[in-house]
C-alpha cells in the first residue's frame, strides 16, 4: 500500500461554514455506522480522516462506505 490515508473537506454550500459543514457531515458518518472516519485540523481548517488499512477490506467494503459518506453529506446539506 502506497497511501492509505486521505484527508477530505467538504464545501457546503456559498456563505455557510466550511468547517461546520464538515464537521456534521462526519458526525453523521459516525451515527450511520456503514464505515468510520473521524475529524482532524489540516492547515488550520477542519477535515475528515479516512484511513483503509484492513487486509479484509473488500470493494464492496468501499463502494458501500462511498455510498453512506455521499449520503450523509446531502442529508447534511
């Protein structure tokens, strides 16, 4: 594995908080339970971890994780 760990931020929508956006987005991530990703500061702004470092992690492990994290993030916006 040559990376395994991404950093991600999402952007709500003109003239609402940045870091409160994603700070909900993975609070949701965290209630829906499909997949855990947790928060850190990069550069002074907050953003989500996402680390897949599981030998047993499967594809289908991934597009469902996608498909929760998306989910989370419209039912946030």
């Amino acid at each position: 594995v040559v990376l395994n760990q991404v950093l991600v931020r999402f952007l709500p929508h003109a003239g609402a908080d940045a870091d409160a956006f994603t700070a909900e987005v993975i609070r949701r991530i965290q209630a829906d339970g499909t997949c855990w990703a947790g928060g850190t500061t990069w550069h002074g702004m907050h953003a989500m971890r996402i680390a897949v470092s599981n030998w047993s992690t499967t594809e289908n492990d991934i597009d469902r994780s996608a498909e929760a994290i998306l989910k989370c993030v419209h039912a946030a916006g």
